[in-house]
C-alpha cells in the first residue's frame, strides 16, 4: 500500500491522507490535530441530552472476506 512521505493538514486543520481498500472504497485516514477544529470543538453543538460523549464506530463493506483480512491485520489502529 502506497502512503505519502509527508501529510498535509487539511481544512479543518486535521492531518489525513486517502487509500484504497482491496475492494476499491476510498478509506480515509485522519489524525485530529491539538489546534484542528474537530478537537476545538469538541461537544460544543451537541445537547446535554445527547446519548452518548463518545461513539467510535467505522463500517466497512466487505467484498472479498480474504483480501479484506488481510488488509486490516496488517495494519493497526490506535
């Protein structure tokens, strides 16, 4: 798999870059930066009502069962 020598911040001020699963699907992958938006604003437009403070949850399809383990156990997320 093919990632780039250097991640650029984007907009929002997050560092990410774009891969290609087995499959085909565009995964991007995103690292919060302290001074992006999405950690400056963290719980600042959500209720106190809401149903959770934390939710981490990422849904892939999955075309290939063989292929797409053995993309995902070579790689890990922390």
């Amino acid at each position: 798999m093919r990632v780039p020598d250097k991640t650029d911040k984007g907009k929002i001020g997050n560092f990410n870059y774009m891969i290609h699963d087995p499959d085909g699907h565009l995964v991007e992958i995103v690292q919060y930066a302290p001074d992006g938006w999405t950690r400056r604003e963290t719980g600042k437009f959500l209720p106190d009502t809401r149903v959770s403070t934390r939710i981490a949850h990422v849904g892939i399809l999955v075309g290939g069962l063989d292929a797409s383990l053995a993309f995902t156990a070579t790689r890990s997320v922390a």
